[in-house]
C-alpha cells in the first residue's frame, strides 16, 4: 500500500511524530548516522586499501573525496529503510535542522537512492503536532551548502585525529588519541593548573568592623570595611599579581601586614567617625536571554549539578517527547507565539504590573549564530507549567529551568537603589582613615521574582540586598566593633564544566553542540578527571600538550582553532570551497606550514623528556616521569645516587599541589614500603603505615594463615596527619572508624560517624550528613549528631554541620547563638531562626551584637513557610471535580516553584 516515507534520527522522535502524522505517513528512524568515514581497517573498501591514504577513507590525491561505509551493525537497518522506500510514494527527510542533521538526511539520500519519486526536506524545531503538521506541508529542499560544511569538518577531524595520534602512541603512551578541538580543550585545563603552579601566595590585612549608626535609624548596625590611610588605598586581593607582588606603583596602594592592622584596631579605639559621603545610583537588572546551548548547561551545572553530557541527554528526551524545542541552537530569539505564551504566564502567575508595556526582544552574541532555530523554550503556542507536565526527576527539574528562564525573559526590569558610603575619623597617631560601606535594596523585583541566574565562586546573585541606615554626609557614627584579618591572594579557579563551556564559547572554539562530547573525551581519555567540580589535568596531559606545542603549535593553538570555525562557516554561507581549505590544512601554503609537513618533518622526539618534568626547580634533584602505569617520582637516596629512589605519585593529587616538600615525603616513603607502628591491642596484629596509591593509611598485617576472604582494617591519614609523625595511638583510632557514635532515641537507628570519598560524614540507616572536620569522626557525640539531624535536609546535601563558632545567648529568644556553614554560606542561628551572613561579614570577626542583630532582622519577617504535607490520594466523587482539582493544584505548585527559584 502506497504511503509517504517519513525518516528522522531516533526511534522516540518517529513514535511522536509518527502519532501526529497519523495514516497515509510511515514514520521510521534512522538511528542516528548511517554511514561515516571507515572506523577501522576491516571497513576500508578494497579498492582503496593499497592508496597511501586508504587508511584515512579520504582520496586526498583527488580533491579530498571521502569513502563513506555503511556500518555492520547498519547494514539490515538499511535494508529495511529501502523496503519501506519500494512502496512509498514520496520521501521525507526529517533530521534535524543543522549542519549534522542536514549530513544525515543527505548520507540518507545517497545510500537510499530514491527512484521517481519526488524527495522532500521537512524540517521543525518543536515536536508538537501543529508544528509537525506545518512541516509537512511546508518542506524545502536540501541545502548541500550545510551538508559540505559539516562534510569538511568531518574530514579535518579525521586527517588531524589520524595524522597526530599516532605521535601520540609512539613518544607519550599508545592508545591516546589527539582532536582538533579536544586537544585545544586539554590545552586550556593544563594552561590553567600551569598558572596555579606558578602562581605565589601574598598574604594581606584589612580592618572590618560594625558601626552604630544611631537609635534613630534603621538598621542601626552595618558593616563597613577599611577603604584607604591617609588617601591610599588599601591592598586587597585583585592588586596582588600571580607573582605574589604588588601591582599597583609605590605609595599607590598601602599593604597591612598583622601588625600593622592590629596596630590600627588600637590606634582608632577612641576615635570618632563621621560620614565624609554618600552616592547613592539607581540599580536596574534587565531580565537574561533565554537559553541557548551553552548557556543551559551552564545554568544546569550550577544549579542542578548536571554534567553537559547529561544536560543534553535529558534535553535530547524533553525535545522528542515534545516539551521543549530543539536543544542545539546559538539562537535567543523567541517566536511572536512564544513571546505571547511567555507575556500570558506572567500576567496569569505575576500579575500585569509585572508584565513590560512591549515584548522584549534578544540579539544574539555568538558569532555567525544559526538564527534559524529559536531559543530553546517550552514547545507549544501555549507553555505547559512544570506540574502539569507530569514530568519527574532530571526531566522535571531541567524543564522547570528552562521553563522558568523562558518566562523571566518577558518581565520587567528590577529596579533599586545602590548606595556607598565613605566614613573617616582620625587614628591616634594622627592617621586619616576611610572605611567603606556599599549596599543595595531592590524596590521592584521584576523577573527576579521568577528566575535567578546561578554563580560561582562567590559572587553575589542577583536579587541580594543589603541595607544601609538612611545616612548624610557629616551624619556622626560610633565603632561598635573593629577587628584584623588576614587574608591570601588565591591561585586562578580550576575550570568546572560550566565555566570551560563558557571559555571555549568565549574563544569562538568548537561549537555548542559539540561541547559536552568534547568535555567526555577528554575525561574518559584520561587526560582529565573530576576533583569535585573542578576539571584537574593529569600529568599524562601535561606530556601530551608539551608534544603537541612543540611539534604542532599551530595545530593546538587558540587562534588557529577559532579560525577552523570561521572557515567552515564560511563554507556553510557558500563562500569558501571544500577542497582548496582542506588542501591548505593538509598540505599549508605560502604563508602556512600543513600538517603533512609535520608530521613527515618531526625528526627526533626525546619520549624521555617529553615525560619528565622537574619539581621544585632543576636543581632539586627530585623529578617527575609520566609512565607506562601512571605517573611517578625520581630522586636521589641516602647516598645521593641520582634517580635511584622512586614513588608513585596518588592518583587524586592534583599537580598544583605536588611541590618538592610533598615529593620529599612521598619518596621518604614510597609506595609499599611499610613502617611498623606497633601491634594492635585487640586484634593483635601488626600495624603498620605506609603510601598506597590514593595517598597514605595504616593498615593490620594478617598472618600467613589467614583465610582467603579475611580482609585487614585500613584506614586513610587525615589531613593532619603525616606519614613522619604518625603513631600507634593514632593509628587505633583510624582503624576504629567507622565509629558507632549511638542510637536514635526516636528511631532505634545506630548512628556511625564515617570517612569517605567526599570527606567525613554521619549515616543512620540511608541519611547522611557531612561533617565539618575530619576530627569530628573521633570525638563527635550522641547529642550533637542528634542536633545535627534534627536540622532540614536541602536537596540531597548535608544541611546542619558543627559549629563553626559559638558566640553567646541571643537576648531575644535566650538560646545560644552560633555560626554554621550551610549550602549557601555561612550563617547564624539560634536554633529556631537561620539568618545568612552579609558580604562584609565574616565568620572570624562576627559580634554577638552582630549576630543578634541578622535574627532580630530575620525574626520580623516571621517563620518560613512550610511545604504542605502530602496526603494520600482520595478518588474523586465526579470527573468535573478531578478536572478542577488538577488544574487548581498544578497552578498552586508552578507559583510556588517560581517563587523559591
């Protein structure tokens, strides 16, 4: 029977659309690719597997033709999509609608070889069916342009991964691999541990203190901190270079050291202050862009903790299954549809004060952007809230974000006032001395009241307010505390996921669809592993980019990259031709050196020295090699024979931390070496301690006799602790653990204190919480486990911790008050009330008259809203009611779910 032959990429995509499209349409996938470059030697077609460039699947010898097969485990999938064909009278091509999608669609073309019937590109970017529907009736042809583009690129990554591995295999390590992109990604981990390795810690002092601004006014107490002596500035954090040195010119900056501070808290212990000025500037935020590729797995790392790779696969199922449109686009624009579906969950959720007179409009800040594509937003003319989705987990949570980003684009601005104030008074020795206040208080949240961006590294998020009393300038102000602290310049942050995806953007290197497959390889390769968050290098890529930018420096670099880009995009635009790029990639010109020259030039490369990196400076004797099984230390022994003593190097020690006192230890006391600490009381076993390959611990030695299943008690050195001064005493202790701390009154659960791989912690039955210290595992008691989980839980993580620091009894609610660490910092509490510290407090000069002051604030905006509880499900009397009850339910959850965002 006759019908129209539908293909797309994946089989949920053609079981949606195949529902939309209903009789008359045969909707088939083509799981993914079809066909692509041979993979190995067995693929290679006969007729060219004697060419020098066989290997590669592309005749360079002829215009850089490539020899595409189809896979093994592809071929009956063909055979099928042809029968389908024999039947069908016309033949749409629905893949999806970029460089990849339209190579797909045209691989499907060329190995389907359709005969008199007509052949259709269909194209959408939402799997709804009005959008299926107009798909159809609006097809356009194939654009070879986009099919060359991408045909180029698969090329270039070919001849590059082909050429430069095996370099790799034979100089570093075999089985590594090398990547147009991927090694420039490697690149920019390793260029950024360099710089911490490099970088020299400066220490410095500033004066913070808490002001009493008067009864009169409101609030009485703020902070302020030390701004300049004598019109100078003080030294902070961003004036010191990487160098451990001051930027700034002599006599520009004032650098406090402890005593100098310390003086100063005592020369202004009488002194009188007054208010030199106040500026106050209004404050607006515009809402953000909606999201494109890069930035939803931005916003999904930081916020839900998603890896990109994970990001886009929970992307990829919202877009088939029709709640979002599709997923890979440089685009911020919204449809005219969108835009009134976005302005009418506003008015319906917000209120009309909230909605801005004309829809907001976004330009897109990417380079040569597919404006194709919208923003990636809820599908539909009319956006389904987060509950009346029934989505649940990953896919819930990440179509809450995008759903929530999509609506805050379409609200008013939030507005406010921003205020800094200069206080000076007169030091006893004669000083003048400026401290500095700023504050902000935001009058109109406008799309704050939907959606705040994430940050990282300690940066205040957008909707953060603090107030600052009503003050004038010459207005008189009191001390009522003034305290010294010290402080360290930091090493640049480590790259996470979400802030590498923002530096390849950034570089305008690779693209955004590629950028999750990029960051997997690099980790599954080995080149980086996760510490946290934070992406470390391995000192297997550090031999890697050494021999890339010594033999390949063009290939590798930043520039030449970013460049590759622009000329596939060029080629896409029609601009630029396949072959002559390619030729110059390959072969160079004039004015470049290719990468066959290269690779034929390279000569002699030193394995040894590519592999061996010194610590501590040429002259220290001690130097690192990276291996065949990982790498290890070299150094000389008692007698000083050079390179006669070896240790392995833990494979969770970061290079920035591996300096020569940390080699001095770990060649004192390699790996399997063991030193004898006595017998264990109990147990009567040896004890001993030695280094293993996730760093040092004590262990029991069994004896000969010992049964095939019995396994001796380890425990791994705290953070305190050293393999030099470790002792029997401590060694008992380690071994104890896990420790039994006691049994929930309430539960009849045991509660355990417990070392693991993120750090100490307390279980009963499946709840853990963290703990502050690795000290606590031996000395934490019933009673303060119990406080401790008698505090909420915040999605997923440990909530309650030891106190950081007890100040005192709260002279409204007469409990003690104490400093915690929670998940958004820290904060004071008395139990009953949290209340966050500002940005100028801190934990080491915080008052109790500070302290009593953030609850008493925290106190008048009464008790936190508690979630209702869930009750079981009654079966509704009538079908009206159920309807209603749905309805009113899903709305309830979607305003809630707007406002704790």
């Amino acid at each position: 029977m006759a019908h129209k032959l539908v293909i797309v990429e994946s089989p949920a995509k053609a079981r949606t659309i195949g529902g939309y499209l209903g009789q008359g349409y045969v909707v088939e996938s083509s799981i993914g690719h079809i066909r692509d470059l041979p993979q190995s030697a067995a693929e290679i077609p006969a007729k060219i597997k004697d060419k020098w460039w066989g290997r590669f699947g592309v005749d360079i010898d002829n215009g850089f033709e490539p020899y595409y097969v189809v896979p093994r485990d592809k071929k009956s999938h063909m055979s099928k999509l042809k029968t389908l064909l024999k039947d069908a009278d016309e033949l749409y091509l629905a893949t999806d609608e970029d460089r990849e999608g339209e190579a797909i669609a045209w691989h499907l073309l060329d190995e389907l070889k359709p005969q008199g019937i007509p052949v259709k590109r269909m194209v959408f970017h939402e799997i709804t069916k009005p959008a299926i529907l107009a798909a159809a009736e609006n097809p356009r042809e194939l654009a070879m342009d986009l099919v060359e583009a991408q045909e180029t690129r698969r090329i270039l990554d070919r001849l590059y991964g082909y050429e430069v591995s095996p370099v790799l295999w034979k100089k570093v390590m075999s089985g590594l691999s090398a990547g147009r992109v991927q090694s420039v990604a490697t690149r920019m981990v390793v260029d950024r541990e360099r710089e911490r390795m490099a970088f020299r810690v400066a220490s410095y002092w500033d004066l913070e203190g808490t002001f009493d601004a008067g009864a009169s006014k409101e609030p009485r107490m703020f902070p302020a901190k030390l701004h300049s002596i004598d019109g100078a500035r003080v030294a902070g954090g961003s004036d010191f270079g990487p160098d451990g040195l001051l930027k700034a010119k002599k006599g520009e900056r004032v650098h406090l050291d402890r005593a100098g501070a310390e003086g100063l808290v005592a020369a202004l212990r009488d002194t009188a202050y007054d208010v030199r000025s106040v500026e106050a500037k209004p404050y607006r935020r515009s809402p953000y862009a909606p999201f494109r590729t890069t930035t939803l797995q931005q916003e999904a790392s930081r916020k839900l903790g998603m890896s990109a790779s994970v990001a886009m696969s929970v992307a990829q199922r919202l877009y088939e299954n029709g709640f979002i449109t599709y997923m890979r686009t440089d685009s911020t624009t919204l449809s005219d549809a969108a835009v009134g579906a976005a302005r009418a969950q506003v008015r319906e959720l917000y209120g009309a004060e909230y909605l801005p007179d004309a829809p907001r409009t976004y330009a897109s800040k990417v380079k040569n952007a597919q404006e194709a594509h919208e923003a990636i937003r809820p599908a539909g003319d009319s956006f389904r809230t987060p509950a009346q989705t029934g989505l649940t987990g990953d896919q819930f949570r990440l179509y809450e974000l995008i759903w929530m980003r999509t609506v805050a684009s379409q609200m008013k601005d939030a507005v406010g006032q921003s205020v800094s104030v200069r206080i000076g008074g007169a030091a006893a020795d004669g000083r003048d001395v400026v401290f500095g206040a700023s504050g902000r208080v935001i009058t109109f949240h406008g799309f704050l009241k939907a959606y705040v961006e994430g940050t990282e590294g300690g940066k205040r998020s957008d909707d953060d307010q603090v107030p600052l009393p009503d003050l004038h300038e010459g207005d008189a102000v009191s001390a009522a505390s003034l305290a010294a602290n010290g402080h360290e310049t930091k090493p640049p942050a480590r790259f996470t996921e979400a802030t590498l995806i923002k530096e390849l953007e950034d570089r305008e290197i690779g693209r955004p669809s590629t950028y999750a497959s990029i960051i997997g390889t690099i980790l599954n390769r080995g080149y980086v592993y996760k510490k946290g968050t934070a992406l470390v290098p391995a000192w297997l890529a550090f031999s890697v980019i050494r021999l890339l930018e010594e033999h390949f420096p063009r290939q590798v670099s930043y520039e030449f990259t970013a460049g590759m880009e622009d000329v596939l995009d060029e080629i896409a635009a029609g601009r630029k031709d396949r072959e002559s790029e390619l030729a110059e990639f390959y072969f160079g010109s004039d004015a470049v050196t290719g990468l066959k020259p290269l690779v034929d030039g390279l000569g002699d490369i030193d394995a040894r020295e590519l592999a061996t990196f010194p610590i501590g400076g040429p002259d220290s004797g001690i130097q690192l090699r990276v291996g065949r099984y990982g790498p290890y230390l070299e150094g000389p022994d008692d007698e000083g024979t050079p390179f006669a003593r070896r240790a392995n190097v833990p494979d969770d020690l970061p290079p920035d931390e591996l300096t020569l006192e940390k080699a001095t230890e770990l060649l004192a006391n390699p790996a399997g070496e063991e030193i004898e600490l006595g017998v264990h009381p109990e147990s009567g076993l040896q004890v001993v301690a030695k280094n293993g390959r996730y760093g040092p611990y004590v262990t029991e030695v069994l004896p000969e006799d010992a049964k095939k299943n019995d396994r001796p008690r380890t425990g791994s050195l705290f953070k305190s602790m050293s393999l030099d001064t470790i002792t029997l005493d401590d060694a008992l202790k380690l071994l104890s653990l896990p420790r039994v701390v006691g049994v929930d009154p309430e539960s009849g659960e045991e509660i355990t204190a417990q070392n693991g791989r993120y750090g100490p912690y307390l279980k009963k039955g499946n709840d853990s919480r963290s703990l502050t210290s690795e000290d606590q595992l031996l000395t934490i008691g019933l009673d303060e486990a119990l406080r401790i989980y008698a505090q909420p839980k915040q999605r997923g993580r440990a909530a309650a911790a030891a106190p950081l620091k007890e100040l005192g009894e709260d002279p409204v609610s007469k409990q003690p008050i104490v400093v915690k660490a929670g998940r958004f910092g820290e904060y004071v509490t008395d139990g009953e009330y949290n209340a966050t510290l500002r940005k100028d407090d801190s934990v080491e000069a915080i008052t109790l008259e500070r302290a009593a002051e953030l609850l008493a604030e925290r106190r008048a905006k009464g008790p936190a809203k508690k979630a209702a509880k869930k009750t079981a499900k009654k079966a509704p009397a009538k079908k009206t009611a159920k309807k209603t009850a749905k309805k009113t339910t899903a709305k309830k959850t979607t305003k809630a779910a707007a406002k704790k965002s």
